[in-house]
C-alpha cells in the first residue's frame, strides 16, 4: 500500500494512492499519474548515518553498527516528489561549488518507541520511502547539510509492503546512470541502523531514519535531475535549481493546488 500526501487549498491531505487517485478520509482526489506529491510523512525529526559511513562504497567491511554516530535533522528541510531542490549562492563563504546528490532508502517510523530490537522492528517501522540528498561540500571537503531550506527530497510516498533486502536500486542524474545495485549492498542492515537508533533516542510516530545508500551517484549541478528507483518502494525525481529556482517550485505548487479534483 502507498500512503502519500498531497497540497490542496484546505492544506496536506493523507491518503492512499492508488492509480492516480488518492483515497483520503473525506473522499477520493483524482491527482493523476506521478503528481507533485508532498512529503509523505510529517516527522518531528529525520535521523541520518553521520559522514562517509552512509555509503557503502567508502564503508569499511569491519565497522560495527554501534559505532556510528547518527545526527538528527530538521524536518523544515523537506520538498517533495518533483519538486525542485535549491543548492546556495556560490558566493556563499562555506561552499566550494561542488555538490554530491545520494539516494537512500528511508525508513518511517509508526509508533513511538525506545530500546526496539532488531526483531521488533518491523513491528515500529510503517513502511519505506525514498530521500534524494544534494549535499554542499565545503572548501575541507566537509560536507555542509543543510544550510538552506529544501536540500531534501522526500517520497514520492511510503511503500507498507515491501522487504526491502534484496531490491534492485537505480541512481540517475540527468538521464545517466551513475549506479544499478541492490539493497544486500548497503553498508548495515536497515533492522540494524533503526535498532541501535533507538537505543540512543525516542522515536515518534513519522519519523524518518535514513538508512545509507549502496553508493553516491556522484557530483551534480544546477540544472541536473536527480532519480532514485528502489524496485518496489519508488521512484523519486527531484531537480537541483540555483537559489532563483525556488519562486519556480511555488509556482508548480500553486498549480497543482489549482488542478487536484475532489470527486
């Protein structure tokens, strides 16, 4: 089942989509095929792998999953399926002009919980999504997360019913493909990443805890399309505009506002 979100002029509505229709609880709203979807979930907080561990390429095979440092993120970061990713002004002091998207696989969370083990997860986890992550490197080579609103996208929506071990995974940019593997190939087990998360904090229900990526898709610029495919999750585009982009985004999200059906 994909639960997804969608902007109306009476504000988010949640629901399950189903062939361009979303079945909310005041009714079915005809959204077509691959709309403009929000966010699919409302967190108080994303977690996320801290600094090169998050992909598998750079991951050393004898790191344990009790040592990674996880850091949490405002959730005020988030766009949504198709909408525009804004990187900052090169003039920026941080920056030195070079920005790395990643895909990884996300997991939400459906209950509030604490100390979970790796079999009850499953049981606190409401399903999968996807996030796109355009990352500012600085003139260290650091990575500067989120210093602007919007640098990560979020969706298109959360698959409940899928395994994510095994699935095939496609990282695209502007039409290339940057990376074809598979979930067996991310640095930890997803159960594994969300169970020691919650050794460490209180996970609240929408809560999104990413979980690596199989590898980076590589550098990226204004301009480029980014598409992350988790083979029964989704598929989550997203493009990455200058800072002017941003008036664009609103734009495209008054016009879907304007061409949601209620029937």
């Amino acid at each position: 089942m994909k639960l997804a979100r969608i902007a109306t002029d009476d504000g988010p509505v949640a629901g399950r989509y189903e062939d361009g229709v979303l079945h909310a609880d005041d009714g079915a709203y005809d959204v077509g095929v691959d709309p403009d979807f929000l966010p699919p979930c409302n967190p108080s907080a994303l977690y996320r792998i801290d600094g090169s561990l998050a992909t598998a390429d750079e991951q050393p095979a004898h790191e344990h999953i009790d040592a990674l440092d996880f850091v949490a993120e405002s959730a005020t970061s988030l766009v949504g399926h198709r909408a525009s990713v804004p990187v900052p002004d090169p003039a920026d002091e941080l920056v030195a002009g070079k920005l790395v998207a990643v895909g990884e696989l996300a997991a939400v969370i459906d209950e509030r919980c604490r100390n979970v083990s790796e079999d009850e997860v499953p049981g606190v986890v409401r399903g999968y999504t996807i996030r796109n992550d355009v990352i500012v490197v600085d003139r260290n080579g650091r990575p500067v997360r989120n210093a602007i609103d919007g640098p990560v996208g979020l969706g298109p929506w959360i698959e409940t019913a899928v395994d994510p071990i095994g699935v095939g995974v496609r990282f695209d940019v502007t039409g290339e493909r940057r990376r074809k593997a598979t979930v067996e190939s991310l640095p930890f087990d997803p159960v594994e990443v969300v169970s020691s998360l919650s050794r460490r904090v209180t996970l609240r229900p929408g809560d999104v805890v990413s979980l690596g990526s199989p590898a980076a898709p590589g550098a990226v610029e204004a301009g480029d399309a980014v598409e992350t495919t988790y083979e029964g999750v989704g598929t989550l585009r997203n493009a990455v505009v200058d800072a002017d982009g941003e008036r664009g985004r609103e734009r495209a999200t008054e016009g879907q506002r304007r061409g949601v059906g209620l029937h």
